[in-house]
C-alpha cells in the first residue's frame, strides 16, 4: 500500500504541431493546482482494491467520488493528506475487500509514515489477521512496488486523460471533482497485473529475490550515512593513544615492497655492491662493466617482485567521497528514527502507545513579538471601524484577491478574515457566503 498525488494541473503528454516549429505549447487547467491523495493497495498475483480518495476540503460528500471507479471511498481534510483517522477508515476498506481474517491472514508492506502508526488501526488490523510490516526508511523507492512500475504508469496515463478533458471542455478549469473521472479512466490502463507482478519482481519482494540489489546501489548513501554525535565522540576516544608502552620495531634495512633502489651507488662504491657468491657461483671472471649491469638487472628483477605481492591500491583509497559531518542530536524537535519492523507485533505496538501517550505538544513562540502572544479572536465578518481598531497597531493589510489596502477601501466595505492564515479579503471580492472562509492562497495550496 501506498499514497500518491493527483493534481488539477497535468503536464502535457504529447504535442501534434507542423514540423518545423520550435516553439509548441499546450493549455493547461490552471497555473496553480490542488492536490488530491490516491491510496492503492496491490498483491502480488496482479490484484488491486478499489482506490481510497483524500480530498482537500473540510468534510467529505459522497457526490465528490461522482464518476470514481466502483467500490471507491473517500475521506477529507483541510490538507488533503492521509491522516490517522483516516487510515484507519482505509484499514476498514481495505479488510472489505480482501475478505482477511484470522484463519485467512494477509501481509500488509507500507511505509513509516506517521499517519500508518496509529494505535487503533494496527489494533483493528490485528484483529483481523493482517500483519503490517514497514519498510526501512529512505529506501522505499527501491523496495516499494508501486513506486517502482505502478506510480510511474498512472501519472503518464492521468496526464493524457486530462489533456482529452482540457479538449473536451474547452474554456473551463478542472477542479478536484473531476480527479475521480479522471482516475477511472487512466486507473485501468496502469494497474494491470502484467504491471503489478512485474513491480513486485524488480523490488525483489516476490518472488523473494534478496540478490536482486548490487553493490553500487548502496554507494550513494555513504556520504550521508553518518553516526550520531554520541557515536562519533566515542569513536574519537577509541582512536585517542593510550599510555601503554609501544612495541619495539626492529630495524630493518632491507628495502620494502614498493621502493625503489638507488642504483648510482651500485656504481660509484665497490661496497654497496652486492657479492658475487650471493648472487650466483662463480663461473669465471667477468670484466666490471659486465658485472655491473649484471648485478643492476638481478636487483631490478627483485624489486619487480616485491611490487607485485603489494596489494594493488584502488582510486577510493587515494581520492575517498567526501564524508558528512556528524549528525547533531540537540534538537528535540525531530521525529524519531523508524527501522522496519512488524509494526502488529505486541513489544513494537505498545511501545509506540507508549510514545504517542508521553508526547507533548510543543508551542512555537514568536521572536520578539509580544502582541502576537495573545489569542487571537475568531471573527466571521468585521467591519471597517472594528477592524481599524484591531490593526492600529499592525502593518498594512491588503486584499488577497484585488490587493487593494485597507485604508483606501470604501466606507461601508466589509472585510472577512480567513480561517486558516487569519489574512483579510473584501467581502465583494469574495461573493459567497462561506461559514469558514479560506482564500485564494489557502486554497491552492
């Protein structure tokens, strides 16, 4: 199982154009999308579950899955992302259609997301015999059998059905309603079962292939594969020297492996050189000059020799990848490290309960900024006196629509807060009575 995106906002598959331009271009939906969540559960034998909707808005409708393949669900929330609660209405999907239960148990890989570590849902999971097992962190794009053939098939396929939707709408924007038509008519062309077990069989999850990953693939993690502080401060005291008295070294003055000899002293002192008898027995006298060449070749065939039984010497030894520092553990803040592990299993569920249960929320003061520490008050709709009143003391506030200021608005004019950044906009410019009101902004993001 794994989430992906779908965007309003597709990137043009292909381009009919007469030959000989250079500048071709295609019209798109709009110059900023929303982002949709799609989750997808596959097996190994080429199966799949209907697909599980995220939408971006504050409660769900079922008219927002109009058009969705058969057996969809769907969720929302003011990200659009998966949540808790919302994987745990994805787990009861999920158990509808495979029909797992104790006596015919399943095995669930996904990743360590936040939201997939939810306490109620490994329960309920549990319950019905499914087995959840994570994948080591920062390695699902190898180990993850969606992203490998699936991901990458549906984006292709859901850019050329929006292209056809621009054609056949001219003149109007996508919207997140029609992300769910759109899926259906790219979802069959890219999860087929050819797809599906060819994704499994390249992460080498099944057939279970534990080869099928070489040595160079883990190469690019040796730069950032770094120890924590405390593990490098341990290291440095193990290389610290110690008082220990140092072994004798035994003065050797025979040359070694991969030096070279100085062979002018050969000729120019009758004493470095080496004897006849040592060499080779005496056979006759020979004349200097021979001799001389004679003992230059033996002993340039002995250094040759010695070369060769050295160990030969590799470019990361003479030119190592640059290493990263050590990885600084002050900041409380940061999410925890996860491994892979069975995640249903009684020792590593309880102590995420533990971990979820002892964790407090921490507050993010502004620097400097007394005003900003005192609550601010939720209003709907504010007037020009009311809100010239709150902003006396605040910078200039400008329209998130027509970017008009606030003291050159109109007597009369109504000004509405947004609900998520706490921004302002002209009522006029709004033209819709929202009970929660989000801007422009929020709502492309």
């Amino acid at each position: 199982m794994d989430e992906t995106g779908i965007t309003t906002v597709q990137k043009p598959d292909r381009i009919v154009a007469r030959r000989g331009f250079k500048q071709v271009g295609r019209i798109t939906s709009q110059e900023r999308g929303t982002l949709v969540t799609l989750a997808i559960a596959v097996n190994a034998i080429g199966n799949s579950i209907p697909p599980y909707f995220i939408f971006p808005r504050v409660n769900f409708r079922e008219h927002m899955l109009s058009g969705a393949p058969p057996g969809s669900a769907g969720a929302a929330n003011q990200s659009g992302w998966m949540k808790k609660e919302h994987f745990l209405h994805w787990c009861q999907h999920f158990v509808k259609h495979t029909g797992c239960s104790k006596e015919r148990p399943v095995l669930l890989l996904l990743d360590n997301h936040d939201s997939h570590l939810s306490i109620d849902s490994l329960d309920y999971l549990k319950e019905n015999g499914v087995t959840v097992l994570s994948f080591p962190p920062h390695y699902s794009h190898e180990l993850q059998p969606l992203d490998r053939s699936v991901y990458g098939h549906l984006k292709k396929y859901v850019n050329t059905a929006c292209d056809g939707w621009i054609t056949s709408h001219p003149g109007s924007s996508m919207t997140i309603y029609d992300v769910p038509k759109i899926v259906a008519v790219a979802l069959p062309s890219a999860i087929t079962p050819k797809n599906i077990t060819a994704a499994f069989k390249v992460s080498g999850v099944y057939p279970f292939n534990e080869c099928v990953f070489s040595e160079d693939e883990f190469l690019p993690s040796y730069a950032t594969d770094r120890p924590l502080i405390e593990q490098a401060k341990d290291d440095e005291i193990d290389r610290k020297p110690n008082n220990s008295p140092k072994p004798e070294i035994s003065q050797d003055t025979s040359p070694q492996p991969g030096t070279s000899r100085d062979y002018s002293e050969i000729l120019n002192a009758d004493s470095s050189m080496p004897k006849t008898s040592e060499i080779n027995p005496p056979l006759e006298e020979k004349t200097p000059e021979k001799q001389i060449t004679k003992n230059i070749n033996i002993l340039a065939k002995k250094d040759t020799e010695l070369n060769t039984q050295k160990k030969t010497v590799s470019p990361f030894e003479l030119k190592p990848l640059p290493k990263a520092p050590p990885r600084k553990n002050e900041n409380k803040g940061t999410r925890k490290r996860r491994h892979t592990e069975i995640l249903t299993d009684t020792p590593i569920k309880e102590a995420l309960r533990d971990e979820q249960t002892k964790k407090v929320p921490i507050r993010k003061e502004l620097k400097n900024n007394k005003e900003n520490k005192k609550q601010n008050k939720k209003k709907k709709n504010v007037n020009k006196k009311q809100l010239a009143e709150e902003s006396s003391d605040e910078d200039e506030c400008l329209c998130a629509y027509c970017l008009d200021t606030f003291t050159n608005s109109r007597p009369g004019e109504e000004w509405i807060r947004c609900f998520s950044c706490s921004g302002w906009a002209l009522k006029e410019c709004v033209g819709e009575d929202n009970a929660p009101f989000y801007c422009i902004n929020c709502m492309s993001e």
